[in-house]
C-alpha cells in the first residue's frame, strides 16, 4: 500500500437549495453534529498532512464551525461545478507532494475502509474513483469502464440511453497525484448539459493523456448523498440503526433500542443498560455497568460505573456523575459532580456543583446558582443531608457531616457536623383552625339567604 501522504479536499460550498434551508447543508446535525463532520472523520482516518474544505455557500457559518478542527477554509466564491470547487485548493496544496483525496460534505457515510481501498488503488492507477452498483442509478454519473480501466464518467444529464443504461455509478469520491489532478483539472471546460466545470471530467482526461484512471467500489449505502430534510431524516434513520446495531455488538443491554437515540461519539461500556427512549446528545460517555432508567436525555455527560441515572433525568454538559451515585426522576445536572454514592432523587436542578461522597440532596433541591450575571459554585461536603426543597443560594459552601432543614434557604456556609435551619418558625394557634371555619360557613348561609 502507498505510503505517500495525503490530503483531503472536502467540497461544501453548494447551496443546498433543496434542504429549504438558512442553516447551510452541512451543518445540517446528523447523529447530534453537522453532518461535514462526519464525512472529515472517514477522511481523518487516513492522517491526511493537510485537509482543504472548500467553502461557499453560507461560508462565514461553515467556517466557525471548523474552527476547532486542524482544517484550512478555501472559499469558491461563485459555484461553478465540482471540478472548480476542487481546483481552488491548488494554491493551499502548492507546496503539497503526495495524494488528493476528494470527499463530499453531503456524502458522511463513507467508510474508512472505501477510503483506504482507494488510496491502495493508487499503486496501480494515476487516477481512482469511487464507484457503487446502484439499485436506481437515477441523477449519479455513470462510470464507462473496460475492465479494470475507467474510460470517463458520464453525467446522467449528458448520457446516450445507453450510458443511462450502466448501473455503476459515480460516489463522487476521488483519489489521484495531487498535483497530477490540478494539471487535469486546468483542462477541463464547461462545454455540458449543466454549463459547470465537472470533477467527473478528469477520468477520461487522464485517459486520453495516458494516464491510468481505475475505480474501486463501496455498498450503495456509503454513497447516499443528503439533498433534502427527507434524505436528511433517511440518513438519520440509517445512522441510528448502524449505531444501536453496534451497541448491541458491543455489550449494550437495550430492551427497545429502536427507540435509543445516539450521537456521533457517544461511548457505552460493556454491560451498561439503556432503558428505552434514551436520547444521547453529543460527548457523552457512560461507564460499563451503569444504568440509564428510561426517558432520560445525556449530553457532555460522563457516568461512571454502577451508576444509576433516571427515569426522566437530564444530563447536561459537565455533568460527572460518579461510580455508584444516583440521580432519579425529574433531576437536572449541569457543570456538577455528583461524587461516589451521593444521592439526588427526586425533583432537584443542581448546576455548577461538587455534591461529596455519600451526600443526599432531598427532593426539589435547588442549586441558585445564577445571579442573572454571574454563575456560582456550591459546594456539599461527604456525607451531608440536604433536607427537602432546600434552596442553595451560591456561593456556598455546605460543610461534610452538615444537615440543612427542609424548606431552609442556604445563603451562609454551612459548618462541618452543623444544622442549619433558615426558615419562618412554626407558630400553633389553638383551635383557631375551627373558629374560622365555623366564622367563614355562617357568612356562606348568610349570602344564600340575602
Ligand atoms: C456529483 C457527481 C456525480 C455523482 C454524485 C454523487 C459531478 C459533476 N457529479 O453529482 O457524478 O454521481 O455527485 O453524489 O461531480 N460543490 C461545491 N462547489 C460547486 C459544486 C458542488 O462545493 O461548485 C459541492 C457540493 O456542495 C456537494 C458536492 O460538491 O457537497 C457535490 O455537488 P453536487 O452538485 O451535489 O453534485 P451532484 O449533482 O450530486
Ligand atoms: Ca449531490
């Protein structure tokens, strides 16, 4: 296999104009991220040298969007074809001696190993393209070979009945010498149905300069291409159901998984249970042997083992929740740790928090830790009781041992082994109670009759 490096060059200045959209296409979310991302890890997966994204459409957007990835922003300020879109990455790869590989944006389900076998295939051929049998060959290009040899791409929009005819079809994906491919690239002309600079025109050209172009191929399934919200949804679909498939694979308990939603990167260890209607937003981990009861939504949420998190709990990022420690129903956990064993049951928002070891916040507990400008810390040491509906005014800290008194509200520190009460005392008034009910029934009497 060649060990040349590579470099990425991913399209993503269409416009999209059929998702109907503000959000440029690519940033449309699948399994919880914009969809371009999908398509750059397949791609990273080569360790490219460099990666090229060419922009356009909704460029500003997109850009910001990259702008925690390793990935140098090309803008093609006028889409002329895909064949221009490629060639406006030649000065940011002038310097560059290796393979260009092109990727779509649209395309994210192309797998690591197409991508490998395409890059082996460069040790036979200058150019190589990434074909599929399709089951309705449709708007794809058709790829005109004979035998191994790839003679040019045709556009379905240019062919004879009898190119229209081939069902291996173009996944759009290409592999060549990159500076090869810009050479070719200057010779291509808009002289076709559509008036656009084709990639697709650089198998033949190749050809006719005595080049080798070849094609490798990958399922259908890799190939599928996101045009509208319907192929959007489709590709949802599909993505769920490869993740749930290879949850199970790894030793995910999931009674119903048909109804466990996950994202990009989410990580469940071995003989963890998801209960049904989960919904795993992005950066989430949950350690082998935890527990999410059902209806629970994780994001940016770390669960340690034999945990116990819901039913009908959120998880929010920042979220540590510690080996052994229970979060129940209607609990809200952001930017918090829940250390080992402490307990938040029922009814509780707990955010910008250290809840300590063994600690037990009673139910409708609340962290007050947003002062409309400011967010504030508290702080429950090991082992304190937190009585029901407590309110934590933060900052604040609550010492180990302590005990608050339900219905206090928390806005002095709490010292360790004390109790703290912070609340209106009880007053009794002896029979006070049946006076004013006799009081209020006569005056009831009293309006009928009048
Ligand atoms: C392309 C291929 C077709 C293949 C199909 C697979 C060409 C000419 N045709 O057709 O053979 O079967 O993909 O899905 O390559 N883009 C730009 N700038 C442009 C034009 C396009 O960045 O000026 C980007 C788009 O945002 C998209 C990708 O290139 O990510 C593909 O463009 P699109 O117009 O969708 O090509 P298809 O007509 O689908
Ligand atoms: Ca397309």
């Amino acid at each position: 296999m060649s060990t040349r490096p590579v470099a990425l060059i991913i399209l993503a200045a269409g416009q999209g104009t059929r998702m109907n959209s503000d959000l440029p296409k690519v940033l449309h979310p699948l399994g919880g991220v914009p969809m371009i991302e999908h398509s750059l890890a397949s791609g990273l997966s080569l360790e490219p040298a460099r990666v090229v994204v060419i922009t356009g459409h909704g460029a500003d957007q997109v850009e910001a969007a990259l702008a925690d990835h390793p990935v140098i922003c090309i803008r093609q300020n006028e889409q002329l074809g895909t064949g221009h879109a490629v060639a406006q990455a030649r000065a940011a790869l002038a310097d560059f001696a290796g393979d260009a590989v092109v990727l779509f944006g649209d395309t994210p389900f192309v797998s690591e190993d197409s991508l490998t076998k395409l890059i082996a295939a460069r040790a036979d051929h200058d150019v190589v393209v990434l074909g599929f049998e399709a089951d309705t060959p449709a708007r794809y290009g058709r790829l005109v070979t004979k035998g191994t040899a790839l003679h040019k791409i045709v556009e379905a929009t240019d062919a004879t009945p009898d190119e229209l005819a081939i069902t291996l079809c173009n996944s759009g994906l290409m592999a060549a010498d990159a500076a090869q491919l810009f050479d070719l690239l200057e010779q291509v002309d808009n002289a076709n149905a559509a008036g656009e600079y084709y990639l697709t025109d650089v198998p033949a050209l190749a050809h006719k300069a005595g080049l080798k172009a070849g094609y490798v191929t990958c399922t259908e399934a890799e190939t599928l291409g996101i045009n509208s919200r319907a192929e959007l949804a489709r590709a949802e679909g599909i993505f769920q159901a490869t993740r749930r498939a290879e949850m199970l694979d790894l030793g995910v308990t999931m009674h119903a998984p048909e109804t466990v939603y996950f994202a990009h990167d989410t990580y469940i260890g071995r003989d963890a249970v998801i209960e049904p209607y989960v919904v795993f937003g992005p950066n989430v981990t949950v350690e082998s042997g935890a527990h999410i009861r059902a209806f629970s939504h994780l994001e940016g949420a770390h669960v340690s083992q034999g945990a116990v998190v819901g039913p009908y709990a959120r998880l929010r990022p920042g979220a540590e929740i510690d080996n052994g420690a229970r979060i129940g129903n209607f609990v809200e956990v952001k930017s918090a740790q829940i250390q080992e064993g402490a307990k938040v049951n029922h009814l509780s928002y707990i955010g910008d928090a250290t809840i300590g070891e063994g600690a037990n916040i009673g139910a409708g507990t609340i962290t007050c830790n947003y002062d409309g400008v400011f967010k504030h810390h508290t702080e429950v040491g090991a082992r304190a009781f937190i009585g029901s509906n407590t309110m934590l005014v933060a900052p604040v800290t609550i010492g180990a041992d302590a005990l608050t008194a339900s219905g206090s509200v928390i806005t002095e520190n709490v010292p360790e082994g004390a109790l703290a009460v912070a609340r209106g005392r009880q007053e009794n008034k002896a029979g006070l109670a049946t006076r004013l009910r006799a009081r209020l029934l006569a005056l009831k009497e009293k309006t009928k009759k009048g």
